[in-house]
C-alpha cells in the first residue's frame, strides 16, 4: 500500500534526476496511519513497527508519535473555540446524547502503593443521523514537527462537601401489570428451539444461541452509537468538585446537542452516583 502509484504517477517524468517526488506523508492512507498507531498504543515496540514499515503495512515508529501529537494539539484547538470544553466532531443537532463517567487508573499494580496516577474520564454517546446538522467542524490535523503539546487546562469547578441529609424521592414508579404477548410469543420460541435442538443432538449443549443472541438476530437492526471520550480529568473522581465539573461539562454539551428542554443523562457506578445524586439534583 506505500508503494502504490497511479498511472499519471507511474508515467510521469521528473524534469531532472534531482527532482524529488512529493512526500512520503503525502502516500499515507488511513490503514498505515490505524495501524501504527493501534501498535504504538497497545506494544510500544519500536522493532515491531519498523518491521511493518519496512513491508509497507504501516508507517514507521518515528512517525507514530508525532501523528499523536498532531491529534492531541488539533483536540485542544477544538477546546479554545468551546471555552475549554472539548466537543466530539461525531456530535450532531437535535439527537439525544447521553453519558458515562468512572474513573480511569495507570500503573495501579506498583509494589509500594506510589506512583499511581489516577482520573476521570467522560465519555459521549450519540445514535448516527447523517441528516442532521454536526455541532463544530472537523478536526483541523496539522503536520506535527515534534512532540510539543500546547497546554490544555480544565478549571475544576470547586464544590464543598454537602451536609449529610437523607433523600427524598418524590418519584411514583408504575409497576407493570402483565408481561406482553409478543414478549411471552419470544421467549416461548427460545425456549422451545432449544430444548428440541438439545434433544436432537443428544447433548446438553444446543445449536441455538442464547437469550442475547437470539433476541438479537429476531430484532430489527438499530442505528449504529457514536462514541467518544473527553479530554481526561487529572483529578480523582470521588471528589465532590470533580463530580460537578463531570456534570456541568455534560450539561454543556447537552445543550450543544438537543438544547435546554432536555434532561441530562449519565451513568455512574454505586460508588460515584452517591456523590453525584446530590449534586444533580440541585
């Protein structure tokens, strides 16, 4: 795939035999590029990425890290047009957003406990509706000619921890009353399907799939999810002012998206929503 010419570039003629031709950046295409970069992310191993370079499957260790580079600055750009919130390309007008927080942890085997690092990450998630009108505009990726990163900085919103005081829910639950017949209809076929394919072969495994795999291949196809993630937070997410930038900065975008008649959705984990459930409701 490096080596692959067009015809007008097989045919062409340089105007002396000192003429370069363009530059090799310029011959990348996607495959090369997700390659390298999912190697130097997951291996770290420069031999094994020269080796593909030099085969032609992937550009070459050198390169990797300034293409990372090249995306972390564009990503900050991106952030200096939104008053330091980052705003995925993939997300679009009027579709509904929702999205997940958890902590996120490096090197947390060291023998003695130190030298841990320990963030927050947030990640965005939205159905794809190409007929909808995007929120910002691509990434602008430059060329990057070393590894400097323009500084990114996210103000963590200060918040005092809140005095203990327990929960009134206000909220009427509706219990069902029944389960329905095109449910039951399902469930009866799976169950069916699968005790006569056990029978028939004679074991006790079956060639059907299982509940999940069954519904799924029985279920109409869905539009595909986007999913991206926000700059990482360098603050641990049990804290209370942690906790109300995660939500202040999903409100944010929220309202990028749908506007300010629509509530603002993220999942926690127990040991987060404890922490969060206060701040989100007032």
């Amino acid at each position: 795939m490096y080596g692959f010419k067009s015809s007008a570039q097989v045919k062409y003629k340089p105007s002396s035999e000192s003429a370069s031709c363009r530059s090799p950046h310029a011959r990348e295409k996607p495959q090369v590029l997700g390659l390298a970069l999912t190697i130097h992310h997951d291996r770290r191993n420069k031999k094994l990425m020269n080796l593909l370079n030099a085969h032609g499957y992937s550009v070459s260790h050198g390169r990797a890290p300034l293409m990372e580079t090249a995306l972390a600055n564009a990503v900050v750009e991106n952030t200096r047009a939104h008053q330091g919130l980052y705003v995925p390309t993939f997300l679009r007008k009027g579709t509904f957003v929702f999205f997940a927080a958890d902590t996120t942890d490096f090197a947390e085997d060291t023998h003695d406990g130190k030298g841990t690092t320990h963030g927050t990450i947030t990640t965005v998630y939205q159905k794809i509706d190409p007929s909808k009108e995007p929120d910002v505009e691509p990434l602008i990726i430059g060329d990057a000619q070393s590894l400097s990163v323009t500084p990114y900085h996210v103000d963590i919103l200060h918040c005092d921890k809140p005095n203990p005081q327990h929960a009134k829910w206000s909220e009427q639950f509706a219990i069902s009353k029944g389960i329905s017949e095109s449910y039951q209809l399902t469930h009866l076929g799976w169950v069916v399907a699968s005790a006569l394919s056990r029978m028939k072969a004679g074991e006790t495994s079956s060639n059907i799939p299982g509940w999940a795999g069954y519904n799924s291949l029985l279920s109409e196809s869905l539009p595909l999810t986007q999913v991206g993630a926000l700059p990482l937070l360098s603050e641990v997410a049990h804290e209370w002012s942690t906790l109300l930038t995660v939500i202040m900065q999903a409100n944010q975008l929220r309202k990028l998206a749908v506007g300010e008649d629509h509530p603002t959705v993220i999942t926690f984990d127990m040991a987060l929503y404890g922490g969060a459930a206060p701040r989100c409701r007032t």
